[in-house]
C-alpha cells in the first residue's frame, strides 16, 4: 500500500483509539505512515516518561501535544497547591516526551461554586505561576478554549478570544492556545481570532460536532465527516495565521472507541485527506 | 396562604408545565399569583388564537411572549417562502394576543449544509423581510442568542454581541433581543453586551444550566438553583440595562416535566424568589 505522503502532517491523539496501549497507538501510527502522536499523561506514566519518550523517538515520531495540564480554578488552598504541582511535572513531562505543546484544560467551576468571574481570575493567576516554569523546559503552555457545553466542570475559557486576551499578558513562546473545531466552529468570531492568533497557535485538532448529540456531553465528537463543520475553511485560517504543525485528531466517542482501532487510523486519515485538506 | 407581591413580575412559560393544556396553565398561572404566562403556538392555535387570547386575558394575565418565529436559514425556494409566511403569521397571532414578543428561534444549518457564515446571512436576509410586518402589527422580534450546543441544528445565532449586530440594523422597536440565562451565562462578553442591549431587550429567561447534561440535549434546561448559574449577577445587569418588563421561566427537562405541574410552578415561585430576585 503507498502511503500518501500527506499523512505526515497528520497526528493521532490516542484518546482516538482509546481501547490500544501507548505501544500500540505508536505502532499503529507509525504503520499508517504518520509522523506524529498526542499522548495523555496516564498511559504515559504507567509506561514512565522516559521509557515513553523513547518509544515514540524509536518509531521515528514526534509527540505533536501533551494532554493535559489545567484545572487551576480551585480557590486558594493544598487542593490548589496540589494543582500546580501537578502542572509542573506536566511541564517536566513535556519536555522529556520532546513536545512543546502541553494543552491547558483549565478546568470549570469549583464543586458548589457560581463565581464564573472569579474561577476566570484563578486561571489567569495559575498561568502566570506556571509560566515561568513552562519557560524555563522550553514548554508552551497551550490554552484550550473549550465549547461552551463544557464550561461548568471542564473548562471556563469559552472562546478563542478569552483564550487570547489571557495568553497575550505572556511571551508568545510561553503561553499559546489550541485552536480546536469541536470547541470553536460555531463562533461567529472564529475567523478574525484565528488572524489574532497569529504566532499563538501551539496546537490544531480537528473533530466533528455532531447531532443528534450523542448522550454524554463527554463523549460527544464525531469523526471528521460524519457532522456539521466545515474544516478547510478553519484549517485554511489557521494556515494564514502562520500554523505549519501537524494536524491532531482527538476524538472521544463511545462508538469510535468501540470500533477496530486499526479501521479507526485508517477512516481518520482518509477522512483528513477529504474533509480536512480538500476543499 | 398569602401570596408574595414580587411574583407578579414572573411569568410562566408553559413548556415548564408541558402536561397541561393551555385552559390549565392559565389557570395555574392565576392560582399561583402570577401576572404573566408565555405562550406557544401549537397549543395557541389549537384552541384558537382568539380563544386564547380571552383566556389569557380573562383570567388576569398578559402574554409575556409567544413562542417561537423563525428557523429562517434555508435557501431561497418554496420551504423559505413557507417559513417567512408562517413567520408573518406568528406576527399576526402575537399581535392578536396582545404580545409585542415574538420570540426568534432562528434555526440551525439546513440538512446536509456545512456552510455557517451561509446560513447566518440568510437568518439576517430573513429578518429584513419580516421587520416591516412586524413594525405594522405592533410586534417586536426578539431574536435569541442561543447556546452553541445548539449551532448546528437549532439557532445559528450563538452569542448576544451577535444578535445584537443584527437587531441594531434595525428600529429599537421592530427588532430586540432575549436573554436568556441558559443560553448566554457562559459568554466572556456577557455583562458588556447587555450593557449594550439597553432598550434592546425583549425578553429576560431564567433556566439554569445543569450538570451532568441530560442525555437530550433539548431537554437540559434546569430549574433555577439546580445549577451553576449565578442569576442575581445577570438579573441585575438586565435592570441596569433598563429592562422592566417580566421574568419568564421556560424549562425543557424530562423531570421536570413528569412532575405535578402545580408543584413545578410552586417551586419555579420560591426559586424566583430565592435564586433570582435574592442576591
């Protein structure tokens, strides 16, 4: 089988095939002729992150993300502290898995609260203690706006441009943002935020919104093709802006994941070709 | 029992009541107190818009809106002039029912389109042609911002700034805005934008956003204190604002539903007291 030489721009989460070990993904990805994983922190550290490092380096691949630091908004206090220590090691993770990018998932409401301004506050706060370490492992920390479904228990930064107002108070090279479809497609801003974000771009992942949606909000994207977005117009704003990075496909989905994971890499990459590239 | 003065600014929508027929939601709506109900069309038109509107007015109350115009977004063709014809005659029954608020639900992409910017066009290209027959019958469409989770197929307006964009192209009277709280409390802009919406304002929604979200997405709206929503904080910004109109409580939810209608209305009163009017 010639593998089509675009597939090197392509990087698989491994949340995409969720049921696959960490040595599996990076088989399975080095065998569709791709470049690039995302990895999570947990099956990471079970193998450890040296050992993972290594994997991944041997399969001639490049970790495209580190998913995920965050969940900075609990008030002061040790659940805080244990927090943004966590963060760090992430930060430390990051920097042995050889990736720049760890995505910031920064967290939604604390259990009982409604202060959505004052969550807001403690994740600038937490970015700007974390900062200096992300500096100091040549890591960015990538800010992740997340669709407003999720707002309450994931994370409080809704938009691409909250995200930015935030990550603008740091150096470009400490603070970026993710620049998601699932999260941001339907923002009648999106386009103009994109140009903003020029040079803040630390990551790029594609995946579907999809209806009717599925029962739990967390398991609720779809295959690339299979919903409503239309890709080549946010990948070709994400071009202008300057991103020239892999292309992350991150997809949790209960039938996805109970699906041959092999089919899985192969129906997303041909869908990348498709829906992502073509246009 | 005495009933609480403050209740006479709440108005029941009769979805939270969805088990009973108009006759009885008038009813309960009087029994509770209440000066205001809201209104759909399905039912409306099944006893007959001039029978409800005796009803409502018979038994003391005003119509607080009618539900809904819109889903405008097709393209031009026989199911577009369909749904502008039915859109002026949503005008013509909340005029007969004496309310100046047609509620907008402008609709989601159209089967098969992938094209957002396309469809947001055609919502605006909508409004313009609906405006002067609104402007003759008296009535105001108030179009509603609507949660992103319900971009692709329920309203491709997401936030208020973008239904604020649209109705300042045209008379203060012919075309308005709702806030509701189960679309917009998750929106960075939120307070600026209806600081922006003074005399704009058609209508003011209390529902609270719940979490774990319900398996259907359409039936996730919450009872005021269920959820995450700080409502003071929003209820206060629709006052300075200059809104003085009434509080409505729509809430889509299974449970809700399949409780006793009269308890549901007794706990919408003591939560309107205690989440919304209390701060």
């Amino acid at each position: 089988m010639t593998i089509d030489p675009r597939l090197s721009s392509l990087s698989l989460n491994q949340k995409t095939t969720n049921s696959w070990s960490l040595e599996e993904a990076v088989a399975g990805a080095e065998r569709a002729g791709l470049s690039w994983i995302g990895l999570w922190r947990e099956p990471v550290q079970q193998i450890g992150v040296d050992k993972a490092a290594r994997l991944v380096s041997d399969a001639g691949l490049q970790v495209s993300s580190l998913c995920r630091g965050g969940f900075i908004t609990a008030e002061e206090g040790p659940a805080r502290r244990a927090s943004i220590a966590d963060n760090v090691r992430a930060i430390e993770e990051s920097a042995t898995l050889g990736t720049t990018c760890l995505v910031m998932v920064v967290g939604g409401l604390p259990e009982g609260s409604r202060d959505l301004a004052g969550a807001r506050e403690r994740v600038a706060e937490g970015i700007a203690e974390l900062a200096p370490h992300a500096a100091a492992h040549g890591v960015r920390l990538a800010l992740e706006p997340m669709n407003p479904i999720y707002c309450a228990d994931r994370g409080v930064l809704s938009t691409l441009g909250q995200a930015l107002d935030l990550a603008e108070l740091f150096p470009t090279e400490q603070v970026g943002v993710v620049v998601d479809t699932f999260h941001v497609w339907w923002d009648p801003a999106v386009l103009p935020q994109i140009e903003r974000a020029a040079g803040r771009i630390a990551s790029f992942q594609v995946c579907d919104w999809i209806t009717p949606l599925p029962a739990d909000a967390l398991l609720s994207r779809g295959m690339m093709g299979d919903g409503h977005i239309d890709f080549p117009v946010l990948r070709r704003a994400v071009e202008a802006a300057g991103y020239d990075g892999p292309t992350e496909v991150e997809i949790f989905n209960a039938d996805v994941w109970a699906s041959d994971p092999e089919a899985v890499v192969s129906l997303m990459s041909e869908r990348y070709l498709s829906c992502v590239l073509d246009s």
